[in-house]
C-alpha cells in the first residue's frame, strides 16, 4: 500500500485526506440521523396526550425542546398553540426549516468529496503521465516493459479517486433520503398535533349527542 501511494506521487496526499474527511462525516452522519435519535418511539403520541389534558407547563415545553429534532418541531408547536391554526403551521414550517439544515450537516462536503475526487484522481494521473512521457524525450523508450510499470502507476490516482468518490456518493445519496424520510414523518406528527391543539378541529370532531325522546328534528332548509 505503502508503495503505491509513493507511485501516485503528491496527488495522493489530498486523495488520502479526502478520504480520511468522508469517512468521519459518514461515521458522524450515521450516529447522528440514527432513527431513535431523530423520530424517539412513542414521542408524538405522548405530546398529544400531554395537549389533550392540558398539562402544557413551560418546564415540560422546554425539556421536549431539548430531546431530539422532532421534539423541537412539537414544541414550536405548542408555543404558539393559543395563536390561530395558520400561524401555528408557519411557525412550525420555519422550525422545520431549521431542524432540515441541522440535519443536512457536512453533506455538501461529502458531496464535495464525492465530485473531486474523480477529478483529483484524474489530475494525478495526467501529472504522471506528462512526467513519465518527458522521461522518454529525455533518456528515450528503453525497456516496454518499464514503460508500462510507469504507465500502471500513473494510473493509481485515478483508482483511488474512484475509490474515495464511490462511498462518498453512495452515503450522500442515502442520507439526503433518509432526511426526507424523517422530514415527512415529521410534518405528519405535527399535523397530528396541531389537530389536537386547535378548539376549530375538536369541535368538528366531537361526536353529536343523540336526540332526547320529544326533542323536536330541525327543519330542513
């Protein structure tokens, strides 16, 4: 390994740091968009319960704050849930704004990684080949079979750009999806909510008494 990173020549010192960058955002990125960490189990219905009894204290708001991203999402919620239903709904869009670049985190830089190091890699080769190929002009062809050997090793950096970029871009693409995953759940649990906090919503879904013996019917119009 040793030696064909020295074939490489100084390109692979950016390839190798590259490398080392993706593979800790990745390691990073999965700890932290773990499901359990973003969506914890339970956490909404628990909320709406809270909502639904009125025990809606600021101390609880705030420790629901702190618990994870969707906690942050309902308690924007419920700090605005005595305001009417539209300004509810923009104060959780513009938290949800927040919590979606929160947990975008470091993606742009691994895309980054991914898109450079193709080209880095490539870079590397061409500088190799250029050197090898003034190497032929200077002291002539010699032996094919050491122009080959140089040829191959011009041609590591493009493979271990390939190598750096591959993950890089397969982890990209599943964390942008996963975002998404759990930004559509979330907008599903505060719609939830805000059914509960909103008296218009409960009075259309409170069920209509049966009429007593004797009660005279509406008219119909």
């Amino acid at each position: 390994m040793l030696e064909l990173v020295k074939a490489g020549g100084w390109p692979m010192i950016p390839l190798l740091l590259m490398s080392a960058v993706g593979l800790a955002i990745i390691v990073e990125r999965l700890w932290a968009l773990r499901r359990k960490a973003v969506l914890p189990p339970g956490l909404g219905e628990e909320v709406r319960a809270w909502a639904g009894r009125g025990r809606l204290d600021p101390t609880h708001i705030d420790s629901l704050r702190n618990t994870s991203p969707l906690g942050a999402l309902l308690a924007a919620a419920l700090d605005t849930r005595n305001r009417p239903r539209e300004e509810i709904r923009e104060r959780v869009e513009d938290v949800g704004r927040h919590i979606a670049f929160r947990m975008e985190r470091y993606l742009n830089a691994l895309g980054t990684i991914a898109a450079a190091g193709p080209l880095l890699g490539l870079f590397g080769t061409v500088v190799g080949m250029i050197q090898m190929f003034l190497g032929v002009m200077d002291y002539g062809v010699g032996d094919v079979n050491q122009l080959a050997g140089g040829i191959g090793k011009a041609l590591v950096c493009a493979a271990t750009g390939m190598i750096v970029a591959v993950p890089a871009l397969m982890f990209h693409r599943h964390f942008r999806a996963r975002i998404d995953g759990y930004i559509v759940a979330m907008e599903h649990e505060a719609i939830q909510l805000m059914d509960v906090i909103d008296p218009r919503a409960r009075r259309v879904a409170a069920p209509v008494p049966p009429l007593a013996p004797g009660d005279a019917v509406p008219a119909q119009a």
